[in-house]
C-alpha cells in the first residue's frame, strides 16, 4: 500500500499533535495539581495558624497521590486525531460529491 504526499502529512501531523499535545497537557496538568496541593498546605496551615503541620502535609500529599494528569492527557493527545482524519475524509468527499454534480466543462 503505498502512501500518497497528503496521508504522510497527516500521519506526521498526527504524531506531532500526539506528543506535543501530549507532554505539553502533561506538564501543564501536573503544575496545575502541584499548585493546588500546596494551596491546601498553605489555606490549612493559615487555619491552623502553624507551619509544618504533619495534618497539612497530609492532606497534601493524599490529593496528590489521588489525581493523576495521564486521563486528561490521554483525552487532549489521541481523541482530535480521529476527529481530523475524520473531518478530513468527510471534506475531501463533499468536495468530490460536489464536483460530480456539475457537468464536465471540458467538453
């Protein structure tokens, strides 16, 4: 099967899109989680009105370890692939449909 110049575009775009999309929701998701715990460290540190509270800590580190940036990663990395593809075929075959209903001016 060999591949025309338009399908190794996509195919490249798709890998591009997978792992830049893909690291870039992954670090972005990760700091994001970080940042929030540590506002839980420092609202309930604030309550309490003492720093090093191993309760803080605690609380922290639970949410910490009970959300994880792999399930929003993998949605925004591999679900708009076959949305484009998708999207891409549907086009070229509306264009095709379109043209086939006008008649042949070639004469």
């Amino acid at each position: 099967m060999k591949l025309g110049g338009s399908k190794r575009i996509g195919i490249v775009a798709s890998v591009a899109w997978i792992l830049g999309a893909g690291a870039y929701t992954l670090i972005t998701v990760g700091d994001a989680q970080i940042r929030y715990a540590s506002s839980l460290t420092i609202s309930c540190e604030k309550a309490d009105n003492w720093q090093g509270s191993p309760e803080c800590d605690a609380r922290s580190t639970d949410y910490l370890a009970s959300v994880s940036p792999w399930p929003e990663t993998a949605i925004v990395a591999f679900v708009p692939v076959p949305l484009a593809w998708g999207t891409a075929y549907l086009l070229l075959f509306l264009v095709g449909w379109i043209r086939r209903g006008f008649p042949d001016s070639r004469g």
